[in-house]
C-alpha cells in the first residue's frame, strides 16, 4: 500500500512541476534556476546523510548516487546559470 502511495506523490510532483514550470515567461528562468540550485543543494546535505548513515548497502548506494547526481543538477545549474547571465553583461 506504501508504494501506492508514494507512487502517487511523484506522479503528482511531476504533473505539477510541468504546469508550473511551462507556464513561466523566460525572463524569470535564471531566479528560478538559482531557487532550483539552493533546493538542490539541500538535496546533497540529505543525500551525504543517507549515504554515510550506518544502514545496509543498498541505503548507502542509493545515497552515493543520490550524492552523484543531486551534485550533477547543482553544477549545471550554476553553469547554465552562469551563461544566461553572460548574456545580460555589457560588452566592451
């Protein structure tokens, strides 16, 4: 029944997200990005967590990959980030 339940949770945070996000003008992208960024950060800090928990080994893989990829997201973030601001500087 768990399963069920928590199926529904990421069907729902994926339909959600979509509508959210498809509905933002470009301009406002970078704020979002940046907001995106801190969120995923906090994702890592949970992720070191469940990694170095002292649990079976399949918790403390799951959580490296969680490690791999939440750190993944931060940095593409920032570097995508990084080059729609670029687009905004004055050149000389």
């Amino acid at each position: 029944m768990e399963i069920v339940y928590l199926s529904f949770i990421l069907v729902l945070a994926i339909f959600l997200g979509f509508e959210l996000i498809s509905k933002v003008p470009s301009t406002l992208h970078t704020p979002l990005m940046s907001g995106a960024n801190a969120i995923s950060g906090i994702t890592v800090v949970g992720a070191l967590v469940a990694a170095g928990a002292d649990q079976e080994t399949t918790a403390t893989i799951l959580g490296t990959a969680a490690v791999t990829l939440a750190t993944i997201n931060v940095v593409g973030g920032y570097m995508v980030t990084d080059r729609m601001l670029a687009m905004f500087k004055k050149k000389h």
